[in-house]
C-alpha cells in the first residue's frame, strides 16, 4: 500500500475490512445505509485506480530499462560501425574482411560478426 497509508497505520487488509463493514449484509439482506455502500465504492475506486498507478510505474520502470538496453546497444552499433568505417571491413560471401583476417557472418548476424573481428584484428 501507499506510503501515506501506513503512515497513518492503515493497510490493505484494514481497508477491505472498512469496506466489508460498509457493505455489511446477513443472508443477502443489506443493512448499510446508502452514504455507507456509497463510501464503500468510493473506497474500492480510489484502491482500483492505486493499483492502476501502481501498474504503471512498474511498466514505466520496465520501459526505461528497455530504453536503456536499447540506448547501449545504440552506443556498441556506432563503434561497431566506426570500426568497419576505419578499418574498410569488406563484406563478401557472407564473410567480413580485414587486411588479412576474416569472419563468418552466420545468420546475418553482423554484430557478433563484427565483434569477433574486432577482437581477433586488435
């Protein structure tokens, strides 16, 4: 539950309760007031839309680690191409030349083509 909550000591366990009381009924017959069941479902909208907000921000935790992911995979394509540039990488045959060395590119993976050029041309 939200930090306001319990710091007022209420938990969602003692939220359900207030809302059971609310809605207290004895064999289908309601014996709430109407403001009660009205408060009740105010109650159980505001828990609905803190476990929507709660959802969000972990989606939204979720997306900036993918975005992050992505930011770095960007940074490890750019010297990956720097090298290609600097060296003049040949692509043949599906092979990467350098001077003398060359590597297989298997399944059109080109990254790991690279990188492997890369640490066996250094």
């Amino acid at each position: 539950m939200n930090a306001a909550l319990k710091s007022i000591n209420y938990d969602k366990v003692s939220i359900q309760r207030i809302v059971k009381y609310l809605t207290r009924s004895v064999n289908g017959q309601c014996f709430a007031s109407e403001e009660e069941q009205e408060a009740a479902k105010l109650i159980t909208l505001l828990l609905s839309m803190l476990d929507n907000i709660r959802a969000s921000q972990s989606q939204t935790v979720l997306l900036q680690s993918e975005i992050n992911s992505l930011k770095e995979e960007l940074e490890l394509d750019n010297e990956r191409i720097k090298y290609c540039l600097e060296n003049q990488v040949i692509y043949s045959d599906n092979y990467l030349y350098v001077d003398l060395d060359k590597e297989s590119v298997i399944n059109q993976d080109f990254r790991t083509a690279i990188d492997n050029l890369r640490l066996n041309h250094s």
